[in-house]
C-alpha cells in the first residue's frame, strides 16, 4: 500500500469514526502520556475500539548527527536519545567503536567494571522512575516521592564521578573521562545498604496493594508471539516470560563474569504477559542490578584497586579510522535491545591531476539507531483494542518508552 492509499484510508476511517464514535485525542501532553506523544482513539463511550499513536514530537536528528560528527563528538548525542539511561547509550556506542576498531580486547579491566558499575546504577534510577510514575499513573502518590526520592542518592553519585546528573558523557571509546572519586565505592555500598530494605517497603506499599493489583492484572495481556512479532524487547518481552537479556545472550563486557537472574513474568496475579507481570520484571530487575553492582564494587576495592599510574584515558590515535565495513552492536538497555548499525566507507577524492583516489574518514558513512522503546510503543494498537480509557493509562504506563529514544 503507498503513502497516498494508506492516508485516505485513515481520512476514511476517521471520517466514518466521527459519526458513530467518539474521536478522542489523548496527549501530546507530558507527563501524562509519558513524553509529547499522541494517541487518537476512536471510543465507543468508555471502550476504546482504536488507538492509533502519533510520534514524532522530539525528533533529535540523532542519526543526521552521527553521519556528520566523529564517533567520539558523537557521544553526547547518545545521551539525549533514552536521557533517563544515558550511560547504557554510551556503553553501547562505545562497545561498536571499539570492535571495529579492534581495541576491545585491550580495555582495562577496572574500565570495564567502571562501567557495568555505572550502567547498572542508571538502570537501578530509569527503573525507579518508571515505577514511581507507573504508581502514580494508576493513582498511588507515595511510591513516587519515594522512587524520586532514592533516585536523587543515584544521580548524586552520578554527578559526583562525571560532573552531570543526567546526560553524563562519562563513557569514552578506548576508557572513561575519569577515574571514579576517591571514596566512590564506600560511598556506593553505603547507597546498596540503605536502598535494599527501601525496596522492601516499596513492595509491601505498591507491589501488593490489593488496589493496584486489580488496576493491572490482566490487563494489556501481550501474547509471548505477538511480543516476538511486534520485536518487543526487555522487560515487555520478559514479562510475557522469555528469558531474553543481552547481558546473558551476548555476554559483553564482564557480565558473563557476574551471577544475576533474568526475571521473567510469571502470571502470578493474573494472566501471563499483563501489565503487573511487566510491572514486576523492573522491580525485580532493580534487586538483580544491586547484586551486580555489590559484585562490582568488590572486585574494585580488592582485586582491581585504584594505582597512582592508572589512566582511564586511553592512547589512541588522534583520529578514530576504522576499517571500511557494516557493523552492528547491540546492549541490554533499561527498555531492551539497543542497537547501533554502522557503515563505515573510505571517501572518494579528486586529486589536481584529475585522478581520483580513497581517503579514509573518521565520520561513518551511515549510523542507524534502534531504539526498544519504538517497538515496545509499536505493540500499543495492539493492547489497546477493546480495554477501557482507564485501562489504556494502565497499559500506556507499563510499556515505559522514553520518546527522545522512540523518535530519535
């Protein structure tokens, strides 16, 4: 079907909707729809029959800027698509640049502890948002100030060890901006100890109040095989109970080195795959990210201590040239798989005779970003048929998208 059919169809399917239905738009107001989105909902009074998303509100031109910048200038950028994990953004940027240019077996390994130690604290803070706003959409104020309240310990630290509370530039290809403060680690742990029996009481507060459990189990059920289809990832496809994290799967980095468990939804309030299953897998996830960040923390202060003569800054060349070919890498972000695709090709150059010659660029030729938050949304229509407007808040609430990631 081209452009011009699939638009008169939707003007036919609108116009005929305004007759009999309600056409109602919800958003593009944030935080209430979770970011600038749309959703236009063709209702039967309470009963949604159609939600059709419109996107596209906070395009960052992402993909523009890293066929125009070199991949270390293009760091920044990927802080500012998923801006409530930016650390995981870089780590996986950084992973690609490395691989291709053959310097990723020779990362040091307090780097790379340092770094799965940071992405899985800003895991820890994405989930705890997504969580508090999650509470707060079905109606609990509490459990918000409180995730908030936690989140502010994380992103204290964060500032401390990069100079930034959310868009941190703190990954570099080859190392890190810097070493982690003096006291970083004490200071971490001290964080763990307080935040373990936190959680405790955010279970027994939200997790089993009998109230939201009725607001969410088994509703927005997503089938394990229309997850697969719809290329859902994270903690949507966990929570219909694939035990599918990258972390696991690809083994980058030094997780393969660490114990953790992969949550998966299990049905227990309700149908397999609703939205207290999808709730659940992040709390969950939180528990199984401090076990990741207590092993990290120890292998740091015992066996990969801090030296005088340490330098997190790696020597490389003053320009990044991989060798021309097609790469993709990919990482277990906070809402799934992101991935980086790029196409690096030498530049064609006149020379004064006429001739013409290959240069190599430090500046991809093509970069195309993935981000799980689009197809995590893309399952929206899906969920959405036949549930209550109060329900559709629910469901819109459980898929936690981040739409500087979605639009990109």
């Amino acid at each position: 079907m081209d452009y011009t059919q699939g638009l008169k169809n939707y003007n036919d399917k609108i116009a005929a909707a305004s007759v009999e239905d309600m056409v109602l738009n919800m958003g593009p107001q944030h935080p209430s729809t979770h970011g600038v989105l749309r959703l236009e909902l063709i209702t039967d009074g309470e009963i949604v029959k159609e939600c059709i998303p419109h996107m596209g509100y906070l395009h960052r031109c992402f993909e523009k800027h890293g066929e125009r910048l070199t991949y270390q200038q293009t760091i920044p950028f990927t802080d500012r698509m998923d801006y409530l994990a930016s650390m995981n953004n870089s780590h996986a940027w950084v992973m690609g640049v490395e691989r291709m240019l053959g310097i990723d077996k020779d990362i040091p390994k307090r780097i790379e502890y340092i770094r799965v130690l940071m992405c899985e604290l800003n895991r820890i803070a994405s989930h705890l948002i997504a969580v508090g706003t999650y509470g707060i959409d079905i109606g609990a104020f509490t459990p918000f100030l409180w995730c908030f309240r936690d989140r502010e310990h994380i992103m204290g630290m964060m500032e401390w060890a990069s100079g930034s509370r959310l868009l941190y530039n703190y990954i570099w290809v080859g190392g890190l901006f810097y070493d982690l403060p003096v006291g970083f680690e004490e200071r971490c742990r001290e964080f763990v100890e307080y935040f373990k029996p936190k959680m405790v009481e955010l279970n027994e507060l939200l997790t089993n109040n009998q109230i939201f459990i009725s607001r969410t189990a088994n509703v927005g059920v997503l089938p394990l095989d229309v997850a697969i289809n719809y290329g859902c990832s994270g903690p949507i496809v966990r929570g219909s109970g694939l035990k599918w994290d990258l972390r696991r799967i690809d083994g980058y980095s030094v997780y393969p080195e660490l114990e953790f468990d992969i949550p998966v939804g299990k049905g227990e309030m309700g149908k397999l795959g609703d939205c207290w299953d999808r709730y659940k897998v992040r709390v969950d996830e939180i528990d199984e990210s401090l076990k990741i960040v207590e092993q990290c923390l120890d292998r740091l202060q015992k066996e990969l201590k801090r030296t005088p003569d340490f330098d997190p800054r790696a020597k490389l060349p003053r320009k990044l040239v991989p060798k021309p070919q097609d790469y993709y890498v990919r990482c277990e972000g906070p809402r799934g798989e992101l991935g980086f695709y790029f196409i690096h090709k030498q530049n064609k150059e006149q020379a004064k005779d006429g001739s013409t010659r290959m240069m190599d660029t430090e500046v991809p030729f093509r970069v195309k970003a993935r981000g799980p938050g689009f197809n995590n949304l893309s399952v929206l229509p899906e969920l959405s048929k036949g549930v209550m407007i109060a329900d559709l808040v629910a469901i819109v609430g459980s898929l936690d998208f981040v739409l500087g990631e979605v639009d990109r």
